[in-house]
C-alpha cells in the first residue's frame, strides 16, 4: 500500500462518520437541500485536497467544520447572508428573564416547527454557535475553532442567542395563548 492510499484510508476514517453532522449543520446554514449537499460535496472535496495539512493528534471534527464554514461564508449563499442586515429586535415585545430556558420553551410549544422558525430568524453568527453547541454538542473549544473566535466571544454569542431566542419561543407562546382580536 503506498503512502496516498493510507492517507485516503485515514482521511475516510475520520470523514465518512461525520457526513450526516456536516449536511446537518449545512442545511440549517443554507436552508435548502440542494445547496447543503453542493456544499458538504465541496467540504469533502477541498478537505480531501487539504489533508495533507491536517496535523495528526489534532480535531478533525472541529477542522472539517471549520472548512464547512468558511466554504459556507465565501459561497453566494454565505455571501448573501453576511451581507443582509439582520432585522432589528426591537420591535419585538420585551419579555424578562424567567426561569424557563429554551428548551423548556420549545416543549411547552409543542411543535418542533416554532424551534426551527426561531433558529432561522437568528442572526447567522448566533445560529452557527446554538447549533454548534446544541445540536452538534461541541465544547466551546472546538467552537472557538471553528469560528475563528476566541472562547469568551463564543459563550458571549451562546449567551445571547439563548436569551434571543427564549425571547422568541416566549413571544411565540403568548400569542399562541392570546384569543384573537384582543
């Protein structure tokens, strides 16, 4: 076996269990099936290109989500994205801190519906951290990896995207529990 096979052994090893993460993270990013799968067959593409540069004993995980993301952010739909000014919160009703936390929000919610809207109207850079930190359960290490930020931006970030969207579920709550016309 020569030396480019074992690393195609080895870079299969570490990839192959990390593809439903990636589309996962992918389409949450861009929204739409096809273009989350354009772009974990470029991740793949680039990484296996790349692999060469990954330094053994080193997270993999946190590497090749780092390359889904930067590819993500240079792509028209990345782009797009970074470009478009978030709507403001402001015109959203002001609801204090309770003692609920999203997740308590979502089930008393009952729909994984409201979940997702919610997560889509987030600001891209707070979404890519819940997800990361939720639905990935990544530590903010490899977080802080991925981002390209230091770990007190990242947990500024998780802070703020659960306060936002505890925000949202509780907004969403109220004017699910309110009758019409009132």
């Amino acid at each position: 076996m020569n030396a480019q096979n074992g690393s195609d052994d080895e870079f299969e090893r570490l990839a192959l269990p990390l593809f439903d993460s990636l589309y996962n993270f992918a389409r949450w990013l861009t929204h739409d099936a096809a273009e989350a799968e354009d772009l974990v067959q470029e991740v793949y593409v680039k990484a296996l290109k790349g692999f060469s540069s990954f330094e053994s004993g080193t997270d993999f995980r946190a590497w090749v989500f780092r390359i889904l993301r930067n590819t993500f952010l240079t792509s028209r739909t990345g782009l797009r994205a970074r470009l478009t000014v978030p709507l403001e919160l402001e015109d959203q009703e002001t609801v204090a801190v309770t003692w609920e936390t999203p997740e308590s929000l979502v089930v008393a919610s009952g729909t994984r519906q409201t979940i997702q809207d919610a997560l889509e109207r987030l600001p891209l850079s707070y979404r890519e951290v819940i997800l990361l930190c939720e639905v990935e359960e990544m530590k903010y290490q490899q977080i802080s990896e991925i981002l390209a930020v230091p770990i007190g931006t990242v947990m500024s970030r998780l802070s703020r995207a659960r306060k936002i969207l505890r925000e949202m579920l509780a907004g969403e709550r109220t004017a699910r529990s309110t009758p019409a016309g009132k």
